[in-house]
C-alpha cells in the first residue's frame, strides 16, 4: 500500500517535517543569541528580531494545525484532506521563515507564507465542522 495514501502516516509525515522546521529555527535563534551575546529576550538587538519572530510565529500556529489534523483523521478525513492541510501548512510556514528571517519587514514571502497558513487553517476548520455535523 503506497504510504502517500493513508491518513494517519500523512499526519505523522507532516508533523514530522514541521517538528524539524521548529527545530532548525530554534537553532536560528540561538545562533543569533550567540553572535549578539543576548541570552534572554531581544536585547534591544535588531539582529535578533527575525530569527525570534521565525521561532515564535511557527510556535504560534504549527501546534494547533496538527492537532486539527488529527481531529480531521480521527473524523475520518480522506488522504485528499490531510494532504491540502499539510501541505499548504508546510510551504506557508516555510515561506514565512524565509521572508521574516531575511526582512522583518513586509516582504512577499513572508505575505505568501501567512496567506498560506491561513488557508490550511481555514481548510482545516471548515472540514472538521462539516465531518463533525454529518455525525
């Protein structure tokens, strides 16, 4: 059975590859705490405002994107479902890391990466109410 088309593994996929975009922007950030010697917070240090903001707005939205995955596969979503949810996640929060770690002002990636986000959540949500009302 190809593993491209079981919910479940998709979940896990997905999870998994977000897990270690947080990781590599955590390592960012200490990276940057490094080279500014800040140990806590930003240090008023403009340096250390991109790679924090990278961290903490992935912290802010993966989490609650993959437990709605698993609400979805719980609810009996489709591989179809999982994978619009995922993988719409994972290319908006990888862009969003690219253009905020670059620029911490506007910048087309960062937009992009946003929009993206939005619209895994938006998917996400409006397909858990509708599988949790059909039952």
């Amino acid at each position: 059975m190809n593993p491209f088309l079981m919910p479940l593994q998709m979940v896990a996929f997905y999870a998994a590859i977000n897990a270690l975009l947080m990781l590599v922007l955590g390592m960012l950030v200490v990276r940057a705490r490094a080279k500014t010697r800040t140990e806590i917070g930003d240090g008023a240090d403009p340096a250390l405002l991109g790679p924090l903001r990278a961290h903490g707005n992935n912290t802010e939205y993966v989490p609650k994107a993959i437990l709605l995955m698993m609400i979805l596969y719980a609810l009996g979503a489709s591989a179809g479902v999982i994978h619009a949810v995922g993988g719409t996640l994972t290319l908006g929060r990888l862009l969003h890391a690219i253009g905020i770690s670059r620029n911490v002002g506007a910048s087309m990636p960062r937009l992009v990466g946003m929009v993206l986000t939005w619209l895994s959540y938006i998917i996400a949500i409006a397909v858990a109410l509708w599988l949790a009302l059909q039952g």
